[in-house]
C-alpha cells in the first residue's frame, strides 16, 4: 500500500489551515487546538516545514508561524517532501546508489522513475490553497476518467 505518512499528513494540515489568514502568526498551541493535533507533534511539524522555508517563525511572548509564501505557491509536494524527504516510490528511484540489492540486474528501475515522476508532477501540481478550499475535485476526477479509459480498453482488448 502506499500511504502518506502522518507527519506528511499533518503537515498539510497544519498549512492548509493556515491559509485561512496568511498575516496571521500562529502557536502551536493554537494549532494544536484548532486541526485537534497534539501540541509536541505540531511543535515538530512547524519546525520541519520552517526548516525547508514553507514557514516564517518569530520568537518571542507574541510570536509565531505564518506561510512564507502564498498558499498557491506551495504545493502538496513541498509539504511532503519539506516532512518526509524526497519522494520516492521506491529504493531504486533515490539518487542514493546501492540501496536495493537488485539494483544492477534489475529491468524495471526505468519504469519506477517514470511512475515517481508522474506522482511528484500530480502532488506538485495541487497547491495547499487548494487543498484549503476544496478544488482538487477535477484532479479526482481525471484521475477517475483515466481508470475508465484503462479499464474500457483491457475490456476491449479481452474481447478480441
């Protein structure tokens, strides 16, 4: 199966409902009480996403996280890899050579590399903004008509 990992998950979380004022400075304490996320896992989260400059932090007794961008201008793949790392759909697509111990004989590697390509360009391609308002329905929606077209032409193919 493959799953977004909590953290990643949260992370979206935590952006997307940061979008609903992007001045606004946000605690984790706040956040943790608005998305019902534990306090230390928000904490972990924010800093990860500050990390990789998704957010803007300001210490102090009145301090906070907000977006350092505009929502639009992150997107599902900057969370994700911002918490998790690069992504990668399996071993053989990290540029870490060495990983998997089948790497030299094996004849699929190619099309693990097209498949991640495709994942990151579809995750790349939705921004937090909109994951916030709920607009990812026409990416569902392709994705819905593609099977159909798959499932139309095996059918097709079998009947011959």
């Amino acid at each position: 199966m493959i799953r977004l990992t909590k953290t990643a998950d949260y992370g979206i979380v935590l952006l997307t409902t940061m979008t609903r004022d992007v001045k606004e400075l946000f605690t984790a304490a706040g956040l943790s009480e608005i998305c019902g996320l534990s306090q230390p896992t928000v904490a972990k989260v924010l800093k990860l996403l500050a990390r990789a400059d998704l957010l803007e932090s300001e210490r102090g007794v009145h301090g906070g996280y907000r977006l350092a961008r505009l929502p639009q201008e992150i997107s599902v793949a900057d969370a994700i890899e911002a918490v998790d790392g690069p992504i990668a759909m399996t071993e053989c697509v990290e540029d870490t050579p060495g990983l998997c111990a089948v790497e030299s004989d094996c004849t699929i590697r190619g099309n693990w590399g097209s498949i991640n390509a495709a994942v990151e360009a579809a995750l790349a391609s939705v921004s937090i903004a909109e994951m916030a308002a709920n607009t990812v329905a026409d990416l569902v929606q392709l994705g819905e008509q593609r099977k159909a077209q798959a499932r139309s032409s095996r059918e097709h193919t079998h009947a011959h």
